[in-house]
C-alpha cells in the first residue's frame, strides 16, 4: 500500500460528477479529503490523499486524466525534527489544519501527517529550526 | 503552624523535607484545604521555560602571548561587547551574527559552547604599550574560558501579554506569527506553575535566592529590569497584569542545552529559551493561599500587534484557564491560542527540582535582601537634538 497526496483542478462542467466515488469503487482506493474548494460551474478544487496499491493509484490518476481533471502530486512534505523540539506549541499557532496539535493534558506536541497541507507555515513559525521541508523526486 | 527556612534546610538535610510541584500543590489544597496542605508540604517547586531575549554571558578568555586588549570581538561572527578589560567580554542572545543574519546569534553561540563546540574567537584591537597585539583569530570551547557565567538582566516576568494582530497582513513578532484579522492567539507563560504567580508578593523570592537555571544552582542577583510593583499589577493577591521580573546569574559550566536553548524567530532575531524553577517554602498558611493560586484565577490581557505603538490597544482580559482551552472569544468570534513558553519543558524542571531538592542535593537560601516594593516602568523621553 501506498500514500500519494494529490491536488486536483476540476473543470466547471466535471465538479458534479462523482469522479471521487468512482476513484473509490472502481480503483480501491482510500479517499482522505483534506481540502475542498467546489462549487456548482465553477473550476473545482480538491486535495486528498490517496491510499491503495501502486498500480491502483497510476490507474486512479489516469482516470482523473481521462476525465479532464488536472492532478498535480506532492512531491514534498514537511519532518518535524523531534529531537530539537522543545514543545513549545509556537508551531500550532498557524497550523490551518490542526496537523499540529498539543495533545491534551500533556502539553505535548503531535504531529499528524496525514492532515498536513503543506502550507509551509509551520517551518517559519517553528523558532527550534524543528520543522523541515523535505522535496523528493 | 509557621517554618523557617532553617527548619526546612534541616528537614533537606535529614531527607525527611516533603516537596511537591506546583500543579501537585493546588490539587492537593482543592482535595484537603490550604491549612492540612500547609501543614503537610514543606517546599514548592515552580518553573517556566520561554524565550527570554534579555539574556547573555559573561566570559573570560585569558590571555594570549603576546598579549592583546580586545576591543572589537566576534564569537562565531557574532559581535560580543569589547568595552570591557582586555579579555572579558559580554555576549547577548540578541546579537545577530555578521554573515548569517537572522539564523544565528548570541544565542547559539551560547548553545554550542554548553554541547562543547568549538567556537572561533576573533578580536581586533588598537594596541597599546602593554598589550601591544592587534588582531588575534583562534578557537574556544566552554572548558577552555576561566569564567563563564549567564548574566540575565530580564528573565521569569511575573506575566505578560497574549497577542494578536488585527492588520490583514501575517505579522512575525517576539510573540511568534500572528495570523491575519485576528487568526490567533499566542501567549507566553506557564502560568499556574509560572515563579511568581505563586509568590507575588515576594515573600520568599528576593536577592540571592537560589533557583535552578538551565541546569546549574544560579541566583537572584536583582530585580530585573523593566520591574513593575504597584497595586495595579496585585489586586487581592493575584497578578492581574505584567509585572515584576528578575536578574539571575549562573555558573555556565554546569548547564546543559536540554534546559538552554537557541531559538530564532523568522523577521525578528534569535533569542534564548532560559529553563528557571524557583523552590518556594510553604512557610505558613498565607504562604499556602499564594501558592493554590489556578489559572482561572490569574488573568493577562489580549494585546493588538498589529498597532506599532508603545502603548497597544487592550482587546480585553482573559484567564489563563481560557487561554489553555485553546481558544479564545474574541470580537464574537471563537479563535485558536497557542503557547510559545513550554509547559511540558517546565513541569520537567519542577519535576527535577523537586527530586534535587528530595535528595538533599539542592538548599533553599532565603533572600539575602527583598526586592523593591515599588516598581515603575517608565517610558523613554525623545528629548529633540540641538
Ligand atoms: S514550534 Fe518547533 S519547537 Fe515549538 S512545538 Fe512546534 S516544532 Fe516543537
Ligand atoms: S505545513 Fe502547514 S498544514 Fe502542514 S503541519 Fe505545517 S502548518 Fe500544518
């Protein structure tokens, strides 16, 4: 199994079709909304997180293809240096999409990766240097 | 019944003294009352871990051969203060250096020598008949300098403000990002466990009291500076706004960067997060009242950012109680707070104060002189330029 984050442009005419219920039925794939912009006739946008088998996601994204959806992969995502943090909480303070959260009664920071917008924010925020981008290929 | 501070140093001495954290003491006054937790408790421990920007060391390099009066002096491109005798010089956690700009300053030059890095010593100087070399260039590391000691004119405010920012645009502060049209809330103190909401009077913290800062046994040398006293700041014994702070001193050599470290904060400079916990004897009753003190009972205020002026606007008043919930009503709106002064960094110094203190390993030291009972903050006057 594997995890890719997408973010996906949908033309006007496409948004009220349920491509997105069909990348689950027909490809298996898991579905994680993370942000969506769409509304009826307007250029829709979406990112979300697509989990299943290598070959089901190039599958699922040619599909989007075929359909005349735009996609376009995150080929980064952010590392929280967790040995240079000193649970501060400054980070949380920008955080849109509570990723970055301090965990209950213990003031500790979390770190949820699969919320992630990467918005960058946190890595200028983040006073310890403790917040990274990493770009892969 | 009352303690002394002598009774208390015995009972250490003897391993029979009964320690607790701050947290540990409110709960237990809210189970058994201030009077059986009075009686039970010997010592307190309190502790804040924030970025303290008035902060810096004092350090001697001895001399070279042959030798020189340093007047211009650079610590890893960082300048350091040269107004001084030949070989000692000041660092500040603020100064930014010359070649990497915001990333790094005085307060990672203050890091690395505490992990043993060696840091290179640059200083220029005019000569003169008894110190007649004029530029040297060599390494340091924290072993090698006679005296290094962390000189903190302004650490462990009593309180301080939240901030946010009204203005449309992100704003990078001290007070760390302030999002847009008020997008958050940021506020800076451990509050309940914070010093001196638990002892706002002074009655125990004063000239020479001995504290744990950043890992070594340090003091109270002052009050610090910018120090407010006066019955606005204590009102029926709790701090209700910013108030006192103090100077503090210690031995670098036995500190540790688990409980120092360097901190930069984007468009604005480096600073230093300075790990204090004060131990507060439960002296008597009233001692016990102080130190039950909750956050619902201390309250700082919400400050704009956004207005550039000395004095800024006051949004309103809000409790610590509010703040930890991690948001905030503001203008009829719920927004998100977010602290920048670790509480999980300090609990882990109280809770290490408190097995130092257990072991006999760590002594109370009553103040040797209290602080002043008055303090104003006042502003500085533009005098216009003949
Ligand atoms: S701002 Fe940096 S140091 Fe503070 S909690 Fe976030 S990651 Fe940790
Ligand atoms: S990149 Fe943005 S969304 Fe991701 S953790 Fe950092 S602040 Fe949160």
């Amino acid at each position: 199994m594997q995890k890719v984050k997408v973010f996906m442009y949908f033309p006007p005419e496409k948004t009220d079709k349920p491509i997105t219920y069909r990348l689950v039925k027909d490809y298996g794939l898991m579905f994680n909304i993370l942000q969506a912009q769409i509304q009826p006739n307007k250029k829709g946008r979406l990112m979300a997180e697509l989990e299943g088998t290598a070959e089901n996601i190039e599958k699922g994204l040619q599909y989007l293809e075929e359909q005349g959806v735009e996609y376009r992969i995150f080929n980064k995502n952010i590392i929280w240096h967790e040995e240079k943090c000193v649970h501060c909480g400054a980070c949380t303070a920008v955080c849109p999409s509570r990723a970055l959260n301090m965990n209950g009664d213990e003031w500790t920071l979390t770190f949820d990766h699969s919320q992630c917008l990467m918005c960058e924010l946190c890595v200028k925020a983040c006073p310890l240097n403790a917040m990274d981008v990493n770009i892969f290929i | 019944m009352a303690k002394s501070f002598d009774e208390i140093n015995s009972k250490i001495k003897d391993g029979e003294v009964v320690v607790v954290t701050a947290e540990e003491f409110k709960d237990l006054v809210e189970q058994k009352g201030v009077s059986q937790a009075a009686k039970e408790v010997d010592v307190v421990t309190t502790a804040t871990f924030s970025p303290m920007c008035s902060s810096g060391a004092f350090l001697n390099f001895g001399h070279s051969d042959p030798p020189i009066r340093m007047s211009k002096i650079w610590l890893n491109d960082v300048p350091a203060y040269g107004g001084l005798a030949a070989v000692d010089t000041y660092i500040g956690a603020t100064e930014l250096s010359e070649t990497r700009g915001f990333e790094y300053g005085g307060a990672q030059v203050i890091q690395d020598l505490l992990d043993g890095k060696r840091v290179e010593l640059r200083a220029e100087s005019y000569g003169t008949d008894c110190y007649p070399r004029k530029e040297i260039t060599t390494y340091i590391t924290l072993d090698d300098l006679n005296q290094a000691y962390l000189y903190n004119p302004r650490n462990v405010y009593q309180n301080y403000n939240a901030a946010t920012n009204s203005t449309d645009r992100m704003l990078h502060t001290y007070m760390g990002t302030l999002l847009p049209q008020c997008g958050n809330v940021t506020y800076c103190t451990s509050g309940e466990l914070s010093p001196l909401f638990n002892d706002p009077v002074f009655r125990t913290i004063g000239i020479g009291t001995r504290i744990f800062l950043g890992g070594a046994q340090g003091y109270v040398a002052w009050e610090g500076t910018q120090y407010i006293r006066n019955q606005e700041v204590i009102r029926d014994g709790v701090v209700q706004y910013s108030g006192a702070t103090l100077a503090v001193i210690g031995d670098m050599k036995n500190m540790s960067s688990r409980f120092i470290r360097a901190a930069s904060f984007e468009k604005y400079g480096t600073t230093l997060f300075v790990g204090i916990g004060i131990p507060i004897p439960v002296l008597d009753e009233d001692m016990a009242s102080f130190l039950a003190v909750r956050n619902r009972d201390i309250y700082t205020q919400i400050v704009d950012y956004g207005v550039p002026r000395r004095s800024r606007p006051v949004l309103r008043k809000v409790s610590y109680e509010e703040l930890r919930s991690g948001s905030v009503e503001l203008n009829g709106k719920n927004v998100p707070t977010a602290p920048l002064s670790s509480l999980r960094k300090a609990r882990e110094i109280a809770q290490l104060l408190k097995s130092l203190i257990s072991q006999g390993k760590f002594f109370l030291q009553e103040p040797i002189q209290k602080l002043h009972e008055e303090g104003r903050f006042n502003p500085l006057k533009e005098t216009e330029v003949e």
